[in-house]
C-alpha cells in the first residue's frame, strides 16, 4: 500500500475482518471510539486526524441492524465534520436490502430510505457484497460497488478434495438466484438446476419440485443469504428426495436468525461455506460443517484499487492459491 492518505477504520460489527484488510494493506487501523449515553444515544469519535485523507469505514448492517446503521451514519458525519477528503462506506453486508419494493400496498422501500440516509450523511461511495437485488445500487446518489463473492466460492470447490466437477451440478434455491447460481456454474463448468419454491410469507418457503437433472450428483446450492435457514432447508431436502448425492451450501451472509444454526446441524447439508461480511455467532461456530472463506483479500485489493484509481474488476484476476482456505 503505497498511498500514505489513506485510512481505514472500523466499528462494531466487522473488527477481526478490519485487522485482516489492514495486514494486507500494512496498514494500522484508524483509532476511532463507539460509546454510548445513559439513554442509548450513539457517540462516534475518530480518535486522530483525518483532514485531507481518503477514509473507509468497514461496517456491516446486520444484527442489531439499526444499531449498526446508526453508528455508520455519525461516523460518516464525524469524518465529514472533520473535513476527511474523502468517504467511503464499505458494507459488506447491506441491512434492508430484502425491502427493495413494494409487495403489497402501503408498504415502505425501506432500502431507499436507507441509501438516503448513507448519501445525505455525507458518504462518497458504498461498496456492498452481493446485494439482494442488484437495482438497489441505483438508490444511491453516489458511486457504488456490488461485488460479488461468487469467484471466491468457485476457487473454494474447484480444490475441494471431495467434490468431481464432472459429477456435480450447481443449483439456485429459487428461481430468483438464477443469475448467481448460473454465474457460479459458468465458472466451475458444470450444470445448473433450479429449485421451483414459492413464498406465501416473508420467512416461510414451500419447495415444489426441482428443475434440471441432481440424481446421483453432487450438488452446490448458492445463495446470498441465510436468515432462519428453514427455506434453505426446505430446498436440500428436495433435492434429496430427487436423488441428489452430497449437498454442499454456498452463501455470501451468514446471517442465521434463531434456531439457524441447529437448522443446518440437524439437516442433510454436507458442507456449508459462508463468507465473514457477517461474523459468526457462537452457535455457529460449533457446527462444524460450517466453513467460513474471507472477504478480507478482496476488500484490500478493492481500498488499493480506488486509492490508486486502477480497475475495481482487477481484484478479481486471481488464482486458487492467491486465497487461504
């Protein structure tokens, strides 16, 4: 890292994956302090001068969202304030992002509002991981990144000891993942299948049937988030009464609401790879069949990037080996 203006910092929610970028940039992170009033009331102080510098602030909005939230919006403030040349919000997992429309009448689009929120606070450009709905970046009034963690999970199978391409086939949970299921496919050269599901309520699935050929194959279920676990759950064991092999799981976040955990334990996924945009809870880290891959490599190539004004898609040019799994 070469450029001596730039400073990353972080809050609550991602501080071991803000160690791990700053080691590869050979970089310390920026002192800054979260605190809290009698009334719960959020205080944000960066801790040194950050006049003139280019700033990112690594930050997930997951559990407690709006806690999360907030501490972004008064540290982007802060930085402002504290005339920081340049604010970038980098959150690898984007809270509300699942209220991008209206379902039904009187409903808000809840991650418009938030995106408000980001751009009026003060922030330059958001960098987000596998956005629910891609459109979601044009709520933004300002430069935004969608990347993808998909490159990363297909080097993660290609060295898998235990899994034959020639045999396997990726599958989309729902018929609205197909692009992500399909791009992962492309990328390990296999087949893709496709769960037909419907949702009759937010948090409840009902697998019908299963499009494409899975009997005797190995199968890959990609998805960009796990929330209670039951729809994902509900997905495998179909594909198990179909003839399905070994399942393996693939998703960007991690973000196993209630029992989530003992869902996945007691279900007949083999392997379940996630990335660390969310940290794990504790309960999740006790299953073991939950491997964890980081986005910590991407992000330091993505901060070198715009620091140097190079191309954000050269982070991607990379080779198995370039990751530590």
């Amino acid at each position: 890292m070469k450029d001596t203006m730039t400073m990353v910092f972080g809050l609550t929610a991602n501080l071991d994956l803000v160690n791990e970028i700053c080691d590869y940039l050979k970089i310390k992170p920026g002192k800054i302090s979260v605190s809290h009033f009698a009334d719960g009331e959020i205080l944000v102080e960066p801790e040194e001068s950050v006049r003139g510098k280019r700033v990112y602030l690594v930050q997930s909005s997951c559990k407690p969202t709006t806690e999360h939230l907030m501490e972004v919006l008064i540290a982007v403030d802060a930085f402002r304030r504290a005339s920081a040349r340049e604010i970038t919000c980098i959150m690898p997992y984007f809270g509300y992002a699942r209220q991008d429309r209206k379902a039904r009448p009187r409903q808000p689009i809840t991650s418009k509002l938030v995106a408000d929120l980001i751009s009026t606070a003060g922030a330059d450009r958001v960098v987000m991981f596998d956005l629910h709905a891609a459109q979601i970046q044009g709520f933004f009034n300002c430069p935004t990144d969608n990347l993808t963690t998909i490159p990363m999970m297909g080097a993660y199978f290609r060295r898998h000891p235990r899994i034959k391409m020639k045999n396997t086939v990726v599958v989309s949970p729902d018929h609205g993942g197909t692009t992500r299921a399909r791009s992962l496919a492309e990328i390990l050269g296999v087949p893709l299948a496709i769960v037909d599901k419907r949702r009759p309520q937010a948090n409840v699935a009902i697998a019908n049937d299963v499009i494409g050929d899975v009997v005797g194959k190995d199968c890959i279920v990609v998805d960009d988030i796990c929330d209670t676990g039951g729809s994902l759950v509900a997905s495998c064991d179909i594909l198990k009464e179909k003839g399905a092999k070994n399942i393996y799981v693939a998703i960007a976040h991690p973000v196993f609401s209630g029992n989530a955990a003992e869902k996945i334990q007691n279900s007949c996924i083999k392997e379940m790879v996630v990335s660390n945009t969310i940290p794990l809870s504790e309960e999740a880290k006790a299953v073991k069949k939950i491997k964890v891959v980081s986005v910590g490599k991407l992000l330091a190539g993505l901060i070198d990037a715009i620091s140097n004004n190079t191309p954000v898609s050269d982070i991607y040019n990379f080779k198995d080996h370039s990751f530590d799994f």
